[in-house]
C-alpha cells in the first residue's frame, strides 16, 4: 500500500494533543516526553505498514504503534435506526529526538 493510502488524516483532540507534548508523570521514564501522536488509518492496514508510512511522509523515526479498532455507533432518526462506521485508530510513538508538526 503506498504510505498516503495508510494514513488518512491525523487526529487532534484535546488528548492527543497531550500524548504529543505532555511527560509521563511517573515511572523509570518519569519526566521524558510521551512524544505519541494519533491517526486514522486504513482498516487493514498492519502496524508494520503504518510504521513505514509514518516514516515515509513525516521522515521520523517510529519506536511503537498501537492500533484499536473503533466500532461504529447506532444511532436513530425520525427516518429509522442506523449506524455510523467503523473505524482504525493508530497511536504511534516516535523516537524521543524526532517531532511531528501538526499545527
């Protein structure tokens, strides 16, 4: 799969936003960067093709990355019942060196 195909877009919440520039609070690593940035990715995509698109396009280097399937939620209408789609969701954590600007 080409790398632009992986990774549909970044997403930015109030938590990720967090994970990309907040520390982690306690631990052996206590006080280095969480450095950990959220995407949405292809459905099958595998985490090694995700850590290669990563690279690609951002020109980091990936240490780790957890994928979640995202289930899709019902909901109604006055039209009848239906349901949103589902969805992948990689956090990927970079090397503590490497950034990625999203703003």
């Amino acid at each position: 799969m080409e790398p632009t195909h992986v990774i549909k877009r970044p997403l930015i919440t109030e938590k990720s936003t967090y994970e990309a520039s907040g520390e982690v609070p306690r631990g052996k690593n206590a006080g280095q960067p969480l450095n950990r940035y959220s995407f949405e990715v292809d459905s099958k995509a595998r985490k090694g093709d995700i850590a290669k698109a990563i690279e690609a396009i951002y020109s980091v280097r990936v240490v780790k990355v957890n994928t979640q399937t995202r289930k899709g939620q019902y909901f109604r209408t006055k039209f009848g019942p239906g349901k949103t789609s589902s969805w992948k969701k990689a956090l990927v954590t970079l090397h503590a060196d490497d950034r990625i600007d999203l703003f």
